[in-house]
C-alpha cells in the first residue's frame, strides 16, 4: 500500500468543510443567530485564501444565497445529513507519494450517542466524486476531533474517547497505537489519560484540550485560572503530563469560561476549538471575561498568523465549537473543476 503521512492542520489549505445548520437539526431553537455565525466564519474562510465546500439541503440555497455575500468562494453541495459536526464524519487528508489521500472512518455519533447514519454515508456518497484521488475507507470508528498531529508525525489523542466500547469494543490502545502508524504515517503516539469538559458528549476530543502549534508547541485548555473549578485537577495533570511527553515545547495554557445553558447545564466552552487557515487562526470567543485573555495567549502561541475572533456563544449552546464545525482541505486534494466553480461567487454542485 503507498504510504500515507496525515498532513498537520497548518499544511497549505485549499479549503474548508461546512455543513449548513437548518431547522430539521438541533440548531432550531438558535437559527438566526447559528446562521449569522456561519455567514461570519465563511468570510473569515474566504479571507484566508480558502474556498467553502458548504453541505446543505437544495431547500435552503435560496436562503444561503441571500445570506452570503453573492462574490463569496462558496461552493454549495446539495445533500441530507444529520448534523453540521462535520470535523467528524469527513474525510481527513493524508499525503502521498501520488498525491494526497482521502481517508473515511466510520462515524457512530461519538459511540452510538445520536443517529449519525446519513453523516456516515457523507464521504462515500458525496466526498468521493469531489476529490482527485480514490477515497480509502478504513473500518474503525475514528472522529477527526478526536486526533491531533504535528509535522514530525507526533500523534496525540485520548483514553477516554479512544476507548469507549461503543466506538470499537475492547480496542485496545496498542491497537490503536498500530493503526495509527500504519494509516496516518505516526512515528510516536501519546494518548492523554487525564482532561474532559463537563457537557462533552465527545468523551474528551483532544481538539477540545491539545493542540500543536508549527513553532514547536503545545495550546493547552487549562483551568488556571479557575483553581476551585471542577475541571481542574484533571486539566492540571493533563498539563503535567503533555509536560513529559514534549519536554521541549513551549505550553501555551489557554484560561477556562464558565458558560451554563438555561437549564443551568455546564457547557464544554474551549478556546483550544480554533481551526487553524492559511495564515490565519480562527479563534472562538464566547462573550466571557477571559477572552481578551485567550486571544493574548493564542496570538504568542501563532506571532507568524493573524487571529480572527469568531464569536462561538451560540455553538457552544449545542455543546461545540469551531473547530468541530469545520473540516480543513489540504491543497491538491479535490477536483480543480470544483475549485474553479466558484470563481465568480457562491456557486451549486
């Protein structure tokens, strides 16, 4: 088999995976405003030299369309899906000595929590005909939330997620460990046993806690700053233990929110949920204190990238965030004819 290498998130991008929230999903009670925050982050796309691949039902185009700024780089594929998490259930890129490589998971809904059945059909019935090589389909359940990889091909993910029994049975990490290496080209994995948000239904995503950075560093979600929160003590000993794992990184620790939903349920707000474009870090805000703050420590952790607030205060009301909501497409990986389509604005598959 032609090995594969998973490309890191700051690989040059040639665009990004959105799927329109609509009625029929979980954001009903928020459309407006959860529309309004995905107008805003496709133009903050768009600024960063990325063209949109917006999934969406033939019924809302007309409505996107009035939406969007008409000279936006949108290409509109019209399909049904669940939900709009679509750091999950699309394909993640890995480069090649052909090429770059398209490779599917299976998605369950986060271990058999939510029916995810048409999500799970997305990448064979949809992304396949939009890309330049051969999609691989790997039979495992694997989220893209749930990896983070750097450029030496250094691996992190997390015991809690990895290995809930509703995602692969009785996995073990070794096993995991394997797979990895032989898919995505890891040369050294490292699966954190401490650090989860309350409210998470992901089982602790590492892109809700670790992140690296291309200068040789680790954004961490930390809770410093709240030393008589909950989370605290598992976040410290996650902190510790990325310590050992990378003695030579820089740690970037990120202050924790406090955001509770109306029922009074602690929501899994995490500044570590940017989505890194180009040359920019899309950055979520959420309305609270220690933004200002994370927005400091985001911008010594990337001095070469220019951060884009987006403000998150409505995702997070569905237990996510930015990152979760969009999938990166490295350069050189769809078809150049659906590239060019939307030369001259938003345009239809």
């Amino acid at each position: 088999m032609n090995k594969l290498t998973l490309l890191p998130e700051w690989a040059e991008q040639e665009a990004v995976i959105l799927a329109w929230p609509h009625q029929d999903t979980d954001w009903q009670p928020w459309l407006n405003e959860v529309q309004a925050t995905y107008v805003q982050l496709i133009n903050a796309i768009n600024e960063s030299a990325c063209v949109v691949v917006l999934l969406c039902r033939e019924s809302e185009l007309g409505l996107i369309k009035s939406l969007v700024n008409y000279r936006s780089r949108v290409i509109c594929v019209p399909c049904d899906y669940n939900d709009t998490w679509v750091r999950d259930y699309a394909f993640l890129t890995c480069e090649s000595s052909h090429g770059n490589v398209p490779v599917s998971f299976t998605f369950n809904g986060w271990g058999q929590k939510f029916d995810a059945a048409k999500d799970n059909r997305i990448n064979e019935g949809v992304f396949t005909q939009l890309c330049r090589n051969k999609m691989q389909f790997v039979d495992v359940v694997l989220e893209g939330g749930a990896i983070e990889i750097d450029q030496n091909q250094h691996l992190l993910s997390t015991e809690s997620c990895l290995l809930n029994p509703l995602r692969n049975g009785d996995k073990s990490l070794e096993s995991y460990r394997n797979l990895f290496a032989e898919i995505f080209g890891a040369q050294k994995t490292t699966i954190l046993a401490d650090g989860h948000l309350d409210g998470d239904d992901t089982d602790g995503h590492i892109d809700t806690l670790v992140r690296f950075t291309p200068l040789h560093g680790l954004v961490l979600q930390s809770a410093y700053n709240r030393p008589e929160d909950k989370h605290f003590s598992g976040l410290f000993k996650m902190n510790m233990a990325c310590q050992q794992a990378f003695p030579t990184h820089a740690i970037y620790e990120l202050p924790l929110p406090y955001i509770a939903n109306d029922d009074g349920d602690r929501l899994p707000a995490s500044y570590a949920n940017f989505l890194i474009c180009n040359a920019s870090v899309l950055f979520p805000v959420y309305g609270q204190p220690e933004d200002a703050e994370a927005l400091e420590v985001i911008q010594k952790a990337f001095p070469n990238h220019r951060i884009i607030a987006i403000d998150c205060a409505t995702l997070i009301q569905q237990f996510g965030s930015l990152h979760c909501i969009s999938m990166q497409v490295p350069t050189g990986t769809l078809n150049e004819s659906v590239l060019t389509k939307t030369q001259n604005g938003v345009a239809v598959l």
